[in-house]
C-alpha cells in the first residue's frame, strides 16, 4: 500500500512556491558554511540532507492521512 501511496502522492502533489524562503535558507546555510572547515561542512550536508528527507516523508505521511481520512468520510457517505 505504501508504493500506492507514494504513486498517488507524486501524481497529485503540487509543490507550493516558496521561493524566497528557499533564497533565504539557502543564503543563511551558505553564510553558516563559509565559517566551517572541511569536516564541519560534511556534517552541515549531512543535516540539509536529512531534513530534506525528513520533510518528503511528513509530506507523504501527510498526504496518506489525508486520503485515509477522505476514503472513511467516503465510506460513511455510501452507507
């Protein structure tokens, strides 16, 4: 069920415009990163990536919440 989930997810999630807040992230992790060294920049890589993975799963996890609780609403309308 989860790969259907995650079909269903990619065919209708519409990522909203966020672009100045990207902007302003991304200035703020590049100002962080010019006062690290070469280890410290690895482990601040490491975190962008594990909260970009952290924000895809809550997005999906959201999304299936969301369509579970429209099929019972679904569900409870037909009987």
């Amino acid at each position: 069920m989860n790969d259907y989930m995650k079909a269903l997810h990619q065919r209708f999630f519409r990522k909203p415009n966020l672009t100045e807040l990207e902007k302003e992230i991304e200035t703020a992790r590049q100002d962080v990163r010019d006062c690290l060294d070469k280890a410290q920049r690895r482990r601040l890589m490491d975190l962008v990536d594990g909260q970009a993975l952290l924000r895809e799963e809550i997005s999906l996890a959201s999304f299936t919440a969301g369509f579970k609780l429209a099929w019972g609403i679904t569900k409870e309308l037909e009987a």
